[in-house]
C-alpha cells in the first residue's frame, strides 16, 4: 500500500515543490496526448524514451492510466492506495477544480438580487432540459465585462461570432466609469457580479490596458477574473508576468486556446509545467486529435471544421448580464443549443446602451424589472415551453426531451397524481393565468386553489414555462 498524502495545488498551493513537478508533468504529458499528433503511438511504443524526449521523468505507468482507456480500465478496480501517487495527485487536483466550479454554479455566482436570482435559476433548469450534460459545464455568471468591441483574432471556429476589433477602451479615459459600473454591479447583484471575466466575446489581451483594469476588479471583488486568451504567446513576457501577478493575489484556473501545433510547441517551450499548473490548455486547431468545436457560431457555419455530432452546442456560460465598457452597452442573455434562431448558442434577451454611470444605473435597473422576476403572477398567461414534451404517469406527470432530460413530478407532497395530471391538462391549451387554473379545478373536482398554486409554482421554478416576455405577442 502506497502511503503519501494528497495536498491542495490550486487554492491554497502546497509548497511541496516535488509534488507541484509531479502532478504539473503528468498534465504536460496529458496534453501532449491530447494535441500532439503521434504523441499517443510514440508513448504507448516507448513510454519513458518518449515522455523524457520531452523533459519529463513523470511516473510512466501514471499517464498510461490516465490517458489510455484501455489501461485505465485494467486499473478501475484497483484500490487507490496501490495506485501510483502521480494518479492520485493528478485525480485530486482535477477534484479541486471540478469542486470549484460546482461551488461557482451553487455558491458564488448566485447573485443576492432576488429577481435576478429567480431569472438565473429558471434558465438553469431550462438548460438542464434543453442541453441536457452539456449544462454541467454551463456556471451561468449573472454578469461579464467587455473591455473592447470585437476581437483581433478572427478565429473561423469562434463559438459566438466575435465581430473584428474595432474599439478598445482605455482605461486612462474611462477608469472613474469603470469603478462605478463594478461598484453598482456589486451593490445590485452581491459578490456574484465579480465571478465574471473581462472578456467574452472579446481577446483579453488586445486591451493594452487589461491589466490595470483587472487590478480594479480586484480591488472591488478581491478576485482575479479568469484570463482565457487565444494569443498567450504575442508577448510572452506580458502573459507571464500576468501570470505571475494573478496566481500571487487569487488562485484559480485560466486556460490558453491553442490555435495551432507550431503555438503549443512555442507555449511548452516557454513555460515549465509548473508554471502552468494553473493553466488549462484548449485543443483549438483540426490536427489536435482531440480537437471538437462546438457546433455553435462560425464553426456551426463552417463545413470543414470537426465539430461536436449532438445539440445543445453552446460555449455561453452566461446567464446574466455583458457590459461592454467600449461600445458601452448591456446585453442580457442566456445559453441555448444553437439553432439557425440562435446561432451562438446564445438566446440574447435585449441589448440597451448606455453613455455615462447614471445611465449604466438605470439600464440596468431597467433591465431586471422588465425582464427578471422573482416569481410569475398569478394572472400571467402561461405557456409551457415547446421544445419540452410532457405525459402522465401512475405517479402524476413527468416532462421530457430527448433522452436528454426527464423530470418526474409525484403525487408524494400528499397531492394526488390525478391533480397533477389535471393540472397539466390545463396547462396544455396555453394561455390560462394560474388563478384561472385555480378556479375551473375548484369547481370541476373541488381542487383546493393553494394545492393548485403550489404544483404550478414547482413547474415554473423547474423553468419549464415560457417567461413572460417570451409570451408577448402569443
Ligand atoms: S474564439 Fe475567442 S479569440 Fe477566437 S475570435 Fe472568438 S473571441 Fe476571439
């Protein structure tokens, strides 16, 4: 039995230096398995000959459990302590990250404005029955910021369509702005409003002033915003150093798109695994083998790019709220699968603009009183929503889409499954308020009126209605 412990690497870092230099090769190897063509047969010919070709002396059996199918299955029932520790160290840092983001989804990006909390949760049972797993990647953030209109980089693949770069905003102009657009974020939405980034359909690092941008952000927030960027290697010395700044003041994860095998070579070259432990490197380019597009944006338009087969294709995390300090405006959207209605992957609720702070203050007020609420009123008209199939069940009625998504509703609240099955047959011409509802039921079958409020408000908070400024018009 193997007997070593299992220490944090991301927050706090363990200052186990040989423990650091082992998780951080097994991940270079990985990543050299996952991009690297030829990589995979080479290893599996000659693993240590080949992970020493390229400077590491990681445990070789480690990677061949960790990225080899066939091996890992061999070892499934191994117990964990006869595992090799670089297994185990690199299955607990991967834990870290994988806990965090569940405490981003369930914690942190929960915003204190009830409203907005309410709208946030709908859209993320909503995505749970349209993209089905792929919402467990989804943290939905209420808010973002973008620091330019548009990217330099143009990539063909780019999941929501970012425009050419056509302005920058500098912080020397528009710093008092942007303190008190993160000081009102703050105050309307809590802490959550800070576990955006400063991009989004935008590259971080063609702001000449990201940095000190971000240095505000930490002093409003006390958190680093994660940096994805497509061009880590345009000034190397400008991402270390950000690198360096970051990691030293909020440990998280940012992540480099590599766009191409010449670009992961150059990143390898110039970072020693260790300095990229808290880096995530995304296989962006077609000879990756294990490179997928999603099938959203201009990779969905593309004919010749290896995009995902299933829907539910979005890369937008956002349910919430993008301030873009250049072209200054609020857009309020929320993830889909994209769809030629949808494109991106992105249902975008409404774009507004805004020319000073006043105007951001009421833009955004406006926004959450027009388009947020905490609970829909008992005469608003509802209407299921179309993409969701529903039936009942001995148990009373469950919703369904796909093999994606099955939502069962039992009569074990001590309401009867016939009421549910009653109250879905209601629902189903589309239209009735819930105080309509109520009252057909309590003459039809002496339905009390709060039993019927009560299975209506389970539907709504399960997302599977049609928000209200979704039935305009209807
Ligand atoms: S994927 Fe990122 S870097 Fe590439 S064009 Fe889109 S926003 Fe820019």
């Amino acid at each position: 039995m193997n007997d070593f412990e299992i220490k944090t690497v991301i927050n706090p870092l363990t200052a186990d230096r040989e423990y650091i230099r082992e998780v951080a090769e097994v991940k270079r190897a990985l990543e050299l398995w996952t991009m690297e063509p030829g990589f995979r047969e080479a290893f599996l010919a000659a693993p240590e000959d080949t992970l020493a070709a390229h400077g590491l002396s990681v445990d070789a059996l480690a990677v061949k459990i960790l990225a080899d199918h066939e091996t890992a299955m061999k070892y499934q029932k191994t117990p964990p302590g006869e595992l090799p520790s670089a297994v185990r160290r690199y299955r607990a840092f991967n834990q870290e990250k994988v806990a965090d983001r569940a405490r981003m989804v369930k914690e942190y990006c929960v915003p204190k404005h009830p409203a907005v909390r309410a709208w946030r949760s709908r859209q993320i049972n909503r995505c749970w029955a349209e993209l089905g797993a792929r919402n467990r990647s989804l943290i939905h953030v209420p808010m973002t910021y973008e620091l330019d209109l548009g990217c330099s980089v143009g990539c063909p693949f780019c999941g929501i369509m970012a425009p050419r770069l056509q302005k920058v905003c500098r912080y020397d102009e528009d710093a008092a702005l942007w303190k008190g657009v993160l000081a009102f974020a703050k105050e309307t939405l809590g802490d959550a409003a800070g576990q955006g980034t400063c991009y989004y359909a935008t590259e971080p690092l063609d702001n000449p002033d990201y940095e000190r941008f971000v240095d505000d952000y930490f002093e409003v927030f006390g958190v680093v915003p994660q940096l994805t960027t497509a061009v880590s290697m345009r000034k190397p010395e400008r991402t270390r150093a950000y690198l360096d700044a970051a990691l030293k003041n909020c440990r998280r994860v940012h992540r480099f798109s590599v766009l191409s095998l010449e670009l992961l070579h150059k990143i390898h070259d110039i970072f020693t695994p260790e300095e990229l432990i808290c880096v995530e490197l995304l296989p962006q380019f077609a000879e990756a083998p294990q490179n997928r597009f999603a099938n959203a944006g201009r990779a969905r338009q593309s004919g010749n790019l290896h995009v995902g087969e299933e829907d539910g294709n979005t890369i937008a995390c956002i349910s919430g709220f993008v301030v873009n300090m250049a072209e200054r405006s609020v857009r309020l959207l929320t993830p889909c699968g994209a769809s030629e209605a949808h494109p991106t992957g992105e249902i975008i609720v409404t774009k507004e603009s805004f020319s000073d702070l006043d105007s951001f203050k009421s833009v955004l007020i406006s926004m959450i009183d027009r388009y947020m609420q905490t609970e829909f009123p008992n005469d608003q008209p509802l209407f299921l929503r179309p993409a969701i199939s529903f039936q009942k069940t001995e148990e009373g009625v469950e919703f369904f889409h796909s093999e994606k998504f099955r939502l069962k509703f039992r009569g074990e609240d001590d309401l009867s499954p016939a009421l549910y099955q009653d109250v879905l047959d209601k629902l189903q011409t589309g239209g009735k308020t819930a105080d309509d509802i109520a009252e057909e039921l309590m003459e039809e079958t002496d339905s009390f009126p709060a039993h019927v409020f009560f299975i209506l408000k389970k539907f709504e908070k399960a997302g599977l209605f049609l928000e209200p400024y979704e039935c305009e018009g209807r």
